[in-house]
C-alpha cells in the first residue's frame, strides 16, 4: 500500500559479501631464498544487517533501491597479515516491521526496539592463508583457502504500524475525523470513500501530560480479509494495536450489523485480535436528538453488554473528553 511517501511493503534482495582468499605466500627476503610460507588468510565478507530506527516511518527509500549488497573481504598477503573484513551494509527500518522470505514467507524476525540488529544476509569466512598447512612432512606448502561465498536471498519486508489505539469502521466513518480533532495530526478528509488510503498516526494528549498513540487504519469492507478493497495490506496495521476502537456512524442502517460485519472480517483476518480490548464510539451523534438517542440507546445498552460503547461527534465536540477517559483506562488497566 503506497500513497505519497508512505510505503509499507517492499521486496528485497539481499547479498552478503563473500570471503577474502587465503595467500599462498612463501617468505623471500635478502639472504633468505627459501623461507616458509607466510601467507596470510583472507578477510570476513561483509554481513547485510536489518536495524531498528525510532525515526523512520516509512519504508519509502527500498521503493527504488532493491538491491542490497555488502562488501567482498579482502585476501591475504605476506607476513600473515589478514585482509580486510567487508564493510557491513545496514539497512534501517521502522520499529514495527516484518521480515519474511520472500520464497517461503515464513517470518524471519520483527523489528520491534529502536538499534536493534539481525543479520539477515551473513557474510563469508575468509580462507585460511598457506602457512596453516605446514607440517614436518610438507614445510611448504603451495596452496590456501578460498574464501566462502556470501548468502543470497530475497526478503519482504512489510511494516506495521505501532499505536496504543487503532481506529477501525468502514470507509467513510469519520476515523480521519476524528483523529484530526482528537490528535495534532492533519490526515485528508473528504465526504467519499477511502479517503484514508495509508495508516496516519497521532499523539492524544491527556491529562497530567500523558498522552498515547492513535492510528487512522484505512476503511474496512465486507471481505478485506480476502483481499477486497485495499484488503490485508492494512489488516496488518491492527495486530499491534492495544485497544479497537470501533467506530461506526449513528446514520448507519444498522449500527449493530455494521459491528458485526468489521469483527467478522478481524476474526477471519486472525483470530488473536478478537482478543484485544475494544471501545464501541457512534460517531455523528449530533445528528441525533434526544428522543432517537435514546431509542438507539436502550437496543445497544442489551446488546454491548461488557464492551464500552458511548456517542461521540468530533465536528460538534460531543463526549471527546469521555472518550479519552475510556480509551486511557482501557490501555492502563491491571491485568486480571
């Protein structure tokens, strides 16, 4: 999923440097015509190495870099010296991402700490210079080591997005919205359709000067899970999330229905998020009076039986402030 600079899924290949050759070196120096050997052995290739990066958000610079390649180490020489080791080849990432084989697409490992370090691409061990091979019965021998070949392999990396809550609702639900009032972010808005096209993040201020992380995760529609409208690419983005905030539309034909349709598509996406905490918010509420809010009010009051659930309107400002306070007892509450 791609929209500006926001790129969240790219395929790489990677390739370690390969080893530096033993040197078949004999030791020659005036008045010694036929010293021993001394060739040295050849340098370590240099590794392809993911790491962590607090800063980044993006996986936007692989978008036209697709190659990775480290540095060859180098051969031995006389006098035993060793070549030089390969330079490592870093390739940083956002906290939050995924590194599959391409291939198999069996997870390799997740970046999930700022500096942390994989090696993913590992690189050749230098030969073993000829004077490792002398002995009584060959005191000079005329052969080394050839370096070992580097790794090759093609690697997805794909990123999810790290946030304490997730906003999830169909297409059109005012997560944006929402978001823009309850945060210092500036996602677009407009009255269509999947307006949202990449996960936006936000800080919510809250008392006392804490705060915590709310994304804008694109609009859902019946049968994401199986790839419809922008489908898994951003399914993604919620397992990291905390707590669902599920928001849904007072105007919506069926306020419960739609519940209903956005949990079936998380349960058969993964199953594990319906395992998270959830908070139900109908947003738009000012459109209601008080005569239909409270008729929408007693079926809902049956149904969200544990699962907190209250009315909100980011344009009129109506029960923000009650959100927040459900949102952060929510992410802050004793484990059981």
């Amino acid at each position: 999923m791609k929209e500006g600079n926001f790129i969240d899924y790219v395929k790489l290949h990677v390739s370690s440097g390969n080893g530096g050759k033993g040197s078949m070196h004999l030791h020659r120096e005036k008045y010694i015509t036929k010293g021993g050997p001394d060739g040295g052995d050849g340098g370590r290739g240099g590794h392809v190495i993911i790491r962590g990066n607090e800063n980044l958000w993006t996986l936007y610079e692989f978008n036209f870099k697709r190659h990775i390649k480290a540095e060859h180490g180098g051969n031995g020489g006389k006098q035993r010296s060793t070549g030089a080791d390969g330079e490592d080849v870093y390739i940083d990432v956002p906290l939050g991402t995924v590194i599959r084989d391409t291939d198999t697409q069996a997870i390799i490992d997740e970046i999930t700490e700022n500096n942390q370090e994989i090696i993913i691409a590992r690189g050749g061990k230098g030969g073993r210079g000829n004077w490792h091979f002398k002995s009584s019965t060959n005191q000079t021998p005329r052969y080394a080591q050839p370096g070992i070949p580097g790794e090759e392999r093609d690697i997805t990396l794909e990123l999810k997005v790290l946030a304490d809550v997730g906003l999830v609702g169909f297409p059109n639900a005012g997560k944006s919205t929402l978001l823009s009032v309850i945060t210092a972010a500036k996602p677009k808005i407009a009255d269509y359709e999947f307006t949202t096209l990449k996960p936006n993040l936000g800080i919510v201020k809250y008392r006392d000067y804490q705060s915590f992380v709310m994304a804008d995760i694109p609009g859902i529609i019946e049968g994401a899970a199986e790839g419809r409208g922008l489908g898994y690419r951003f399914l993604r983005h919620i397992e990291r999330n905390s707590t669902l905030l599920f928001l849904i539309p007072c105007d919506a034909d069926d306020v419960i229905k739609q519940y209903e349709i956005l949990l079936d598509e998380l349960r058969r996406y993964n199953p594990e998020l319906l395992d998270k905490d959830r908070v139900v918010a109908i947003s738009k509420s000012d459109m209601l009076d008080q005569e239909l809010q409270s008729e929408q009010q007693e079926e809902l009051d049956a149904y969200f039986d544990k699962i907190p659930y209250l009315f909100i309107s980011a344009v009129a400002q109506q029960g923000i402030a009650q959100l927040k306070d459900v949102l952060w007892e929510n992410l802050n509450k004793k484990p059981i």
